[in-house]
C-alpha cells in the first residue's frame, strides 16, 4: 500500500474506535463532519479559483443517498438540538480528525473523499430519522466499514 491509502485507513480506524469508544449520537458526528467538510471545501476553492484547476463532483458535493426520507411529521427546533449536543465529545472527535489528517499529511482532495464517506453514513442515517430521540440515538457503523 502507498503512503495516502495508509494515511486514509489510520484516519478510518482512528475514528471509528473513538466513535464507538464515545458511543457518539448521530447528530453530534454529522456537525463534527459538516464542519470539516465545510472547512476544507473552502481551502479548495480558494485553491481552485486561483489556479483554474478543477476537481470531481464526488470531491464537491455530497453524495446521493440510496434511501427515500421517512416523512416525519415531527418538527423539532434546531435551538434546541444544539442545546443537547455535548460539545466537550464532538471537540475530542474534532481533533483526532484535524491531527491525524496533518500527521497522515493527507492532501485537501485526500480528506474531502474521506469525509465524504462519513457524511454520505451520517445523511443516509439521518434521512431515516422520525424524530429527535433518533439523532441521538449512536452512529450506525457497518462491520465491513
């Protein structure tokens, strides 16, 4: 294996074991990545505006999602979501994310398509949600992933 594929699968089982280890809700790890992905998209359009280079649609954008979104027919305030949240548990998944995406020193491309794939887990699982109790409910990970 070369260097990046090393770097992406120590990024992989480093996170996986602290989102279980942390038992983390849904929700939390949704934001956690929301923020990276967001974070990292802006470095590369700056990068891309300034160069003229262009990347794929699977590095811009986030992936479809293979599910129909269960009509929920609860509402349930944002305020009040991010109120539950706790932060303290979604800055220590932050920064295992940030020091190991630099200590891999994985490219900007590198870390998008790996995020991409934790986003497009948390999206497919969040469409499922009929209601709040369920965005707090712990990440589903697959045993193969």
């Amino acid at each position: 294996m070369d260097a990046p594929v090393d770097g992406m699968v120590t990024l992989q089982e480093r996170t996986v074991n602290l989102v279980n280890q942390l038992n983390m809700p849904l929700v939390e790890v949704s934001l956690v990545f929301a923020r990276h992905i967001n974070q990292l998209m802006t470095t590369l359009n700056e990068h891309l505006s300034q160069t003229g280079e262009s990347v794929s649609e699977q590095v811009r954008s986030p992936w479809p999602i293979d599910v129909e979104a269960v009509d929920s027919s609860s509402t349930f305030a944002l305020e009040k979501v991010m109120n539950i949240v706790d932060q303290q548990r979604m800055d220590i998944l932050d920064t295992l994310i940030r020091v190991t995406l630099v200590e891999i020193n994985a490219s900007v491309v590198d870390a998008l398509l790996a995020l991409r794939a934790w986003e497009h887990l948390a999206r497919t699982q969040l469409a499922q949600a009929t209601g709040p109790g369920q965005l707090f409910s712990p990440l589903n990970i697959p045993e193969d992933w």
